[in-house]
C-alpha cells in the first residue's frame, strides 16, 4: 500500500505553545479513538506514549486495539498528513476524538481486537513501528482506540500514524 500517512494524537496541536499532557488519572481511560468508515481501510504505521509522571508511579498499562463500540464524548481532533508532498487530500477516516480537552465516557468495548499491549514504567517512552507489509489493517467500520491505566495520575501524549 503507498497512501497518505496521516498523525492524530490525543491533545491539540501544539501552536505559539507545546500541546498540553493530559492526564491519565488512576482508573482505565481512553486517551484517543479514530472512526475508521465502511469505505476505506487504514494500516497502522507507528503508535508510541510518553509520561511525565509522579515518583510513585510505578506502572502504566497501555492499549492499542480496535473495536465495534463508540466513545460518544471527547473533544474533535484533526487528522495531519505526515507526507505534505504526496498530500492528496483529507483524510477518509470519518472522526478522531482526543481525550485533550475533556474525559471520555469510558465503554465496554465490544468485538475487542488487541493490536498491541504494553506495560509501561514511567517516566518512560513507548515507540512501535511495524515492519514493512506486517502493519495491522484495521476492519472496517471500527473504532481504533489507545486507552491507559495507571496506578497515579500522570502527563501523556499518545499518537497513532496511519496510512489510507
């Protein structure tokens, strides 16, 4: 597949300032979710965390996986072409809603569908690109979601890099 990388991350772009960490709190949280439609399918490139955090953290368990069910709250985010050479319009995926600005009303997911799973020990950073044609493809008409559980409430910046 040769697309369009696109970036979406889970608070606002940064402009005169840094984008803002958004805290994790100390239960399961959805930090960022993409509507992929029934029209289009996306491979997933790259997704990767990072947390500021507390001396007494001791662990963060973080999700990337797919899913039937919709977060129905959140703030509007906007899909960023990695690529602006090969830019060839905006992006098919339908929504991304960012935890950035407001908490999610966290859901059952339904049809879950691990893509990757990692334990995290703060303050750390967690990078995983796919190798060449072994990106998952996400189903269609899915929820792609990152989502986070910590012991204490730390700063995090998630992000996902897809291609269309």
């Amino acid at each position: 597949m040769s697309g369009t990388l696109y970036w979406v991350q889970n608070t606002a772009l940064g402009g005169a300032a840094a984008p803002a960490k958004v805290a994790t709190g100390a239960a399961i949280k959805s930090m960022l979710q993409v509507t992929v439609p029934s029209t289009v399918a996306c491979r997933i490139v790259e997704w990767g965390c990072s947390f500021d955090t507390p001396a007494s953290a001791s662990i963060v368990n973080v999700e990337l996986f797919g899913t039937t069910t919709v977060l129905t709250t959140g703030s509007a985010g906007a899909f960023t072409p990695v690529e602006y050479s090969s830019f060839s319009g905006v992006s098919a995926l339908t929504s991304c809603l960012q935890a950035g600005s407001g908490a999610f009303t966290e859901t059952t997911p339904a049809a879950y569908r691990p893509i990757d799973i990692q334990t995290v020990v703060p303050p750390a950073q967690f990078v995983k690109q796919w190798p060449l044609a072994r990106e998952p493809q996400t189903n269609f008409t899915t929820y792609v979601r990152i989502r986070v559980t910590a012991t204490v409430t730390c700063g995090m910046y998630a992000y996902l890099i897809y291609e269309e």
